[in-house]
C-alpha cells in the first residue's frame, strides 16, 4: 500500500508535477482517485523509506479512511521540498523518522496501526510533528485531488459561476421569501 | 494618469489605497486637487485575480513580518499573522466580502450610554449619527450596497437557506440578504454577481466595489492622480514649523525617494498608519508624530469575533456563491441583561475546503478533526461580529529589534480580550449553535478568531486633544497638515463591519480637506 515507487510504465512526465503519472492528468475525477497502481513520486532529497514513513505519519496526523495515499503524497512532495532547501529540515525529517523506528523497536513502518499511532502521538506538539503537521494541513487539502474527494468545486470562474449552477439548489429546507431572498437578476 | 515631481510640494500625498485612502483620492481628484497615492503593494486585477485561496492568499496578503503578544488566542495560533489583510492597489477591500452596515446611533456615544466599564477606554465619538447620515447615504450609492437607494438585495444562496430556516424557527425577526456592496444588478459599469464564491480573493466578475475597480479608475480619469504601486512609505518628514513636508518611500528596487507634500493623509489599516507614525519620531515630536496624547497604537480593537459551523445529514455546498449571502441582526442592539454590553452581528460565511483546514481548529489534529472535515460539504456557517472593549494596553508597537526588508522596525500586535468580549463571544456562540440546531444540525463547531480582518482604533478622533489623535474631520490634533483616513480613526468599534463608516469618513474628510485648501488653512 506505501509503495511510493509504484508501476512506473504508466507514467507520463508532466513538468512542475512532481505527482507523475495518470493522476495528473486530466482524464476525469473518479480515474483520477483510482490511481493507485500508476502514480509514483519522485523525491529529490529524501530517501524511499523515509517518504514512505512521511506518508504514514501524516495518515496518522490526519486521518481519512478513504482519501486515497496518492494525497497524502502531495505532502511528502512538499516535504521533500523543503528538506532539498534546507538541510537543518532535511536532518529534522530524517531524525524524526529515526525516531519513530526507535520507538517501535527498528521499524515503525511494519508495526501495526495502533502500535505506529502510539509511537507517533508521544512525539505530538515536538518540531518533526509540527513540520509535518503544518505542511499538511495545507498540502493534504490544497489539490484537486482533495477537493474531489471532499466534494469542494474549486476554482468557479471558469465554469462561469454558480448563478445557474446550484448556488440555491438546497432543497430540503424551506426557500426564505422574497423580501428576505428576493430572486436572482436575469437578462430575460 | 498624472505624473508628478518629487519636489511638487502643491500634491496630497495619500498612503495606502484601501478603503480609506483609495476613496480620499478619488474624491479629491474629482475635487480637482493634485494627488500622488503611495501604495506599497503591487496593482493587479480581475483578470489577475485566481480562484484559488492559498495561491490568492499569496498574491495579495500582507506577509511582510509582523509579530504578535499579549493573550488572545490569535497570538498562539498565528503569532506570525496577527492581521488578515491586504498589500495590494485596493488594500484590503480587494479582499473583503461587501457587508456595509451604517454605526447604529448610540453607538457613536458608547461611553454615555455602557458608563465606566472596568478596563476599557470608553470615550464617545466626536460626531454623531446625524452628522455621518449624508456621507453614509453618498458611500452607499457610490459602493451600490443592496436594498438602498432602491438597489434590490441579493438572491441567498444555499448557506443564506440554513441560516435563515434556522433564524425563523428561533423567532429571530430580521434575517435577510443584507446590505452588501456587491452589484445584485450591473451598475455603475461593473456587471451583477454571478455568484462565484470568491469574494474574498478579489472577485475576477467585478461585480463586487472595491477601490481598485471603482475608486481609482475614476480618480485617474480625471487626470489628477498619480498612482505609485510598490511604494512603501518608511518615513513622514517635517519642518521647523512642524507641519508636515513630505514622506520617504522605498521603490519596488528598494530604492528611496523623498515626495514633498502639502499635507499627508495615512491610510495604511490600524496596524500599518501608527507604525508610521511611530515610526516618524523626531527631535521635535519624540514620540512619534501627533502623539502629545500618547494615544499613537493604543486602544487597538478588532471586533469580537468567531465561526459556528454545523454539519447535516443533507448537503450545504456553502462555498457556492456570495461568501457573506445573509445577516441575522436581532442581537446588534445593547441589551446588558445578556451580560455584557453592545451587540454583535450574525454573517454567513464559507470557506474553501483549503481555508477550512487552516481554520477550523487551528492546531488540531487527528481523528476529532478530520471527522469534521469529512462534513465539509454538508457544512453551514456564520461568523459572528461584534463591538469589543477599546483597551488602553491592547497597541501596535515599534518592535525592539525586528527589522523588515527596508530596515523599518516591524510592528507587534498586542492585545487581550476584555471580560466584555469574552462574554459576548460565549452569547454569541451559544445563539450561532441555537440557530443551526433549529435548522437540524448533527453538531456545530465553534471556530476560534481568525487573524484580524477588522483593525481599527489606534489613531482614534476624540472631541478633546487629550483623549485621542485626531478630530472629527480625522486631521490630527498636533499638526494641521496631516490627516488620518482609515479605520485608525474610529473612538469605538460598534457592533457593524467597519468599511462603509470608512468610506463615509473618507468623502467627509474630502469636503473639509477642500475647504480647508481653499481657505489656505493647510
Ligand atoms: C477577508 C476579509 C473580509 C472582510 N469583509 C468585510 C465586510 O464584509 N465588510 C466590511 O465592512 N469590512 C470587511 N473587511 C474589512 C475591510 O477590508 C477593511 O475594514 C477596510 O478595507 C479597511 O480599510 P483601510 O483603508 O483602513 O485599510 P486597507 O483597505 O487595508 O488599505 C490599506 C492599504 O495601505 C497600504 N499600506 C499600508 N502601509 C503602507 C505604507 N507604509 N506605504 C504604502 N502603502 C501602505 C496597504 O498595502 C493597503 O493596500 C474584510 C476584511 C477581510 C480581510
Ligand atoms: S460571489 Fe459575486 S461578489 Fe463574490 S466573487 Fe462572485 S461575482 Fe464576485
């Protein structure tokens, strides 16, 4: 399942999309939240076990049972972009992880979820947490990915708008009247 | 667009194209009077705007280094970020969301009406209601704010639907669309809302007022404006006179320039206006500039606030279209007997699922978290206002050794939450989670502040020199020349959202500044 390095033969380069593959393409919503066999990341700085402990860890941060890993990859993307800016971020990422795997007695990766969690909530509020906790918070939410998944429309601009695309389509609550909702400008 | 010397010392200098000083310019140039606007963030437009928060959040946010102290909870959750405002030609009402309530009379006179209250710095406004009413009815039109001048409101959407099932079924009397500076009709050569949901990333329709698409155009086609973008002011010099001469900013190369002036007028948002002046300290004014009161920072408010949020078993989608559709107004009255003093506004809101997980519960994290986040769209909200406690010890101040990229010390926004606004938060928490519960809500969030949105108070007017800044024109007391025009003016803060007072405020000043001019008093 945190095989970062999946199938490679269905990637397609895109440049500035660090997630490569099918998922990054814009072949449709529902294609793109199956894509666990054809996305891959490539990581510039860390290495593969420790964007693979990255990922776990901010499964147990943030916790969506659905939301597919190729997600939560944008984060170890970012990750991994700060520590190749910054080798003190580099080191608290590779430090932090050696951590957790101390904690679960060599491999925390192959420890059992409840094990895992309890390693990783002792370290809660500590500077590697943080580190992760903060960039996720943006990254795991801040893709159209995400944004599928949770339902959110995203940029409405170039749909033109939601004037005639459900702004008030709510239904199961009675309409306000007129004078409190008077109805929407038409040119007809 | 005009282009003037750095030596003409017949311009108004203006800084900070906001709501106050964007306005300022537009009506002195209408007056015919020469204006050279100094803005330190870049101009975009609706064609630059983006859809997208964080990427937005980016392009036009004041970032440049700020700190926060004191206790409230902002200062832990982002110590870094105590203000949400804008650095961008436009200033903050690129980003704002429309809402244009008019100060309530006895606002203007809170400290005759709440008496002595423990720890605030109560004092009554130097104007009234009456003076402000035709300035309020000019910025009203000028803005095109829904149901005045006979401008039909807004249609809700569906986040407008929850609130107002839910109002109804409290008894809340006076839920609806409310006065909002958004076109509900194309006017005034802008288009009507088409409903996109990004009102606070600049609305790419224009359909929103904003200086940058209404105020500015106009000033510059009258030939008498001279925009500088990128142009940050360090310094506001003067003479011997003591009068001001001129201010020194720094260029987008970062390259300094002295502008000369005839007077100077600071428009750059409550925390940004006092650190200037602050910032300006001489031989002849140690404290800084028009600060014999000592009221220079001081008495920083920024409105009591807080989210409810609420999940449903149907779907919200309340991010779809206007981000504040609706006001509940039944608790902006004063009413002690609810325990504490003055009265708060009720205001749909959404956020982006992006700035929802940035602000739901800042810090938080795990399963208690994402399963709210999981609601998302089946979430409603409304983000509560009200008038909090001007405080004596809540200031912007010159920070001891921070520097920004000019060299300028950096400003720390300290501040507390008086009892008053602690009360009226848990009121107006109690009463958001009533309203959804009434419309069938599974269960409501309580979302803490979010960085400020509404700064005000730190140059405040007062009738007597001794109380405060500036006078009921916004000209400071010390130095005829040099006025205040942002929300730094207001005595108190009142229940209401601060930018339509500010822009009546602006159009105020305009007369008398014209006047003033004319009579070669400055
Ligand atoms: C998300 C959001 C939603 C809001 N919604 C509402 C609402 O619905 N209703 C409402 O009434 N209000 C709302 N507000 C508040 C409203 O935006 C402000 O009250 C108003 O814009 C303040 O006007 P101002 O002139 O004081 O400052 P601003 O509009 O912030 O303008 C100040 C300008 O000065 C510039 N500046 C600062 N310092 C310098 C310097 N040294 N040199 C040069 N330039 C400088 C800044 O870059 C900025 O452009 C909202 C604000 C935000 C952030
Ligand atoms: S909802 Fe209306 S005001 Fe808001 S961004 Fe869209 S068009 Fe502009």
């Amino acid at each position: 399942m945190l095989d970062l390095d999946l199938t490679r033969r269905n990637f397609l380069k895109t440049s500035g999309t660090v997630l490569i593959g099918t998922l990054a393409s814009s072949s449709g919503v529902l294609s793109m939240l199956a894509p666990s066999q054809t996305w891959a990341l490539e990581l510039t700085k860390l290495d593969k076990p420790i964007g693979q402990s990255l990922l776990q860890a901010t499964r147990h941060i943030f916790p969506h049972a659905t939301l597919d890993d190729a997600v939560y990859a944008f984060v170890v993307k970012d990750l991994d972009v700060a520590a190749a800016g910054d080798d003190a971020v580099a080191k608290l990422l590779t430090d932090g992880v050696a951590t957790l795997n101390a904690g679960a007695g060599g491999d925390w990766l192959a420890a059992d979820n409840d094990k895992q969690f309890v390693v990783i909530e002792k370290m809660a509020g500590n500077e590697f947490f943080e580190k992760i906790r903060g960039t996720a918070v943006v990254s795991l939410y801040n893709n159209e990915l995400a944004w599928a998944h949770f339902g959110y429309e995203g940029d409405a601009w170039k749909h033109g708008g939601y004037l005639t695309r459900g702004f008030n389509d709510l239904k199961w609550l009675p309409d306000p009247p007129a004078d409190a909702s008077p109805p929407a400008f038409s040119t007809s | 667009m005009a282009k003037y010397d750095l030596k003409d010392d017949g311009v108004v200098v203006i800084i900070g194209s906001g709501a106050g000083g964007g306005t300022l310019a537009n009506e002195l140039c209408q007056k015919g009077v020469q204006v050279v606007l100094l803005e330190a963030g870049k101009h975009e437009s609706n064609d630059s705007f983006v859809n997208d928060e964080w990427s937005s959040f980016g392009q036009i946010t004041w970032l440049d280094s700020r700190s926060s102290s004191g206790s409230w909870r902002v200062g832990k959750d982002f110590n870094g970020l105590p203000a949400w405002i804008c650095k961008t030609v436009g200033g903050s009402t690129t980003h704002w969301a429309g809402a244009s309530l008019r100060i309530q009379d006895h606002e203007f006179r809170v400290k005759t009406e709440y008496g002595d209250i423990d720890g605030a710095n109560l004092l009554d406004w130097p104007l009234t209601l009456k003076d402000l009413e035709p300035y309020y009815a000019k910025a009203e039109d000028k803005m095109g704010v829904t149901r005045t001048h006979g401008i039909p409101g807004l249609p809700g959407n569906n986040n407008f639907k929850v609130m107002h099932a839910g109002a109804t079924k409290l008894g809340y009397k006076n839920c609806n669309t409310g006065r909002i500076a958004i076109n509900s009709r194309p006017r005034d050569g802008r288009a009507s809302c088409i409903q996109l949901g990004f009102c606070f990333q600049g609305c790419k329709s224009g359909a929103k007022w904003s200086t940058l698409v209404a105020e500015i155009p106009k000033a510059e086609a009258t030939g008498k404006l001279d925009l500088r973008p990128q142009s940050h002011v360090l310094k506001i010099e003067h003479g011997k006179s003591g009068k001001v001469t001129g201010v020194v900013y720094a260029d987008a190369e970062g390259h300094q320039h002295m502008q000369k002036a005839r007077a100077v007028c600071v428009a750059g948002n409550s925390i940004e206006t006092p650190r200037l002046l602050l910032n300006s300290a001489s031989n002849q004014y140690k404290e800084g500039l028009a600060n014999s009161s000592g009221q220079v920072g001081k008495n920083y408010m920024r409105h009591m606030t807080g989210s409810v949020y609420a999940s449903f078993d149907e779907p919200v989608h309340m991010w779809r279209g206007t981000t504040m559709a609706g006001i509940i107004s039944d608790e902006s009255n004063n009413d002690p007997k609810r325990g504490f003093v003055g009265g708060y506004e009720m205001e749909t809101l959404a956020l982006g699922l992006p700035f929802m997980a940035a602000f739901l519960d800042p810090g938080a994290w795990g399963k208690d978290f994402t399963a709210k986040m999981d609601e998302y769209s089946h979430m409603a909200g409304m983000w509560l206002v009200g008038e909090d406690m001007p405080q004596e010890s809540n200031t912007i101040s010159l920070h001891a050794n921070n520097k920004d990229q000019h060299g300028m010390p950096t400003p720390d926004v300290h501040f507390d939450d008086h009892p008053n606004d602690i009360a009226m938060r848990e009121h107006a928490f109690k009463q958001g989670s009533a309203v959804y519960a009434a419309a069938g809500a599974k269960e409501n969030y309580l979302v803490p502040p979010y960085p400020s949105t509404h700064n005000l108070g730190t140059c405040r007017m007062s009738a007597k020199d001794a109380d405060g800044v500036c006078n009921a024109h916004g000209q400071t007391h010390d130095i005829s020349n040099l006025f205040i025009s942002d929300g730094s003016q207001f005595t108190t803060g009142a229940a209401e959202n601060p930018t339509l007072t500010i822009v009546s405020l602006a159009i105020r000043q305009a007369d008398f500044m014209a006047k003033q001019m004319s009579e070669k008093a400055i």
